[in-house]
C-alpha cells in the first residue's frame, strides 16, 4: 500500500511572515515559486552584466513609459511571488512602495539564463503563464538565443519562439521598439 505525503505549500502571506520574523532574510537567495520555497541561483558576471545591459536598453528605449525593476518581486498569486531578473511593469508614483507589482501592472518579465535555463523555461514560464504574463522572454546568454513566450494559458503558453542574435524583437505593449536580440549581449569580439 502506498502512502501519499503530505505536502504543504506556503502562501505570499506565509512567506511574508517568515521574513518579518526573521526565519527568512534577505541574504538567503529564495523565492516563493507554486507554494514552495525555491533555492535562487548564484549570480555571475556575465548574468550581471546581461542584466545590466538589458536593462539600459530598456530604459533608453522606452523611457518613462515603465519602470524597469531588477531582481524585485513579482506577486503573481497567492502561492508565487518570484523575483524576476527584470520586469517591466507599469510606472507607479511611489515606486511600488506598498505592494508587489501583480500580474496586470506586468508588461514584460526577462529572466537571464546561463546555468537556469531549463528551470526559466519549464517551472517558471508554466507559473507566469498562469499567472497570466503575456509577454515572458528568456535570455539564453551561452546559446546567444531568446526564448520568447506568449499566449498563456493554465497549462502553459501556447506560442514558444527562439530567436537567434541577430533577430529582432518588440515587446507586446510597445510594438513600435524594436530590440536586436545581441543588444542585450556581450558584443561578440572581432578578429
């Protein structure tokens, strides 16, 4: 006979409460992630410096139409709050001061891959996909590829693209900026 665990999920409220009593911090790189407390990756230099870079271009292509925010919080439901490498979402007076951005201030979350990509492209895109991400791109720096999801659904997106660094790209808010995919990395050395 065969015993089925038990397993319980934690909620945003959970996970609030342990942060403000102290069994979580800051220093510990986790996220809430389906209900389960998920062990972030170490960052490196080349992730930085994507993160960096996509960042900046961004910011100079669309302005004060959105806040770019880096490795914050993203409060998609009551059991995941994530902690994008990017999110674009909807500028806000105080800078999201009194709450997390939620799924409809969303306009575009990028997650940087180098070590992460199967974890970025499988759990996470299903979760944003629920969530109800319209626009979700994964950055494969070590394949120079983005993986750009669309169409969410409750089992997923429906509409997965890879594009090489050389293709172009807009973002589904603002289909009049347009993105080089080798823009947001590291410039290839010439000869």
């Amino acid at each position: 006979m065969t015993t089925l665990l038990e397993i319980h999920l934690f909620t945003t409220q959970d996970y609030h409460q342990m942060i403000e009593s102290g069994i979580l911090d800051e220093d510990d790189r986790v996220e809430l992630l389906a209900g389960q407390i998920v062990k972030m990756a170490s960052k490196g230099t080349a992730h930085g410096a994507a993160i960096k870079r996509t960042e900046k271009l961004l910011e100079n292509r669309l302005g004060n139409q959105v806040l770019v925010r880096l490795q914050d919080p993203v409060e998609l439901n009551d059991n995941s709050e994530p902690e994008p490498d990017i999110s674009v979402v909807i500028p806000d007076p105080f800078y999201y001061e009194d709450h997390h951005p939620t799924p409809s201030e969303v306009y575009l979350i990028i997650e940087i891959a180098d070590t992460t990509l199967r974890k970025d492209c499988g759990i996470k895109a299903t979760i944003y996909a629920q969530s109800g991400i319209a626009d979700y791109w994964v950055l494969n720096i070590n394949d120079r590829q983005l993986h750009v999801f669309r169409e969410p659904s409750q089992e997923g997106y429906k509409s997965e693209l890879i594009l090489g660094d050389i293709a172009s790209i807009s973002p589904l808010h603002f289909p009049e900026t347009s993105f080089i995919v080798s823009e947001m990395l590291r410039p290839l050395t010439t000869l």
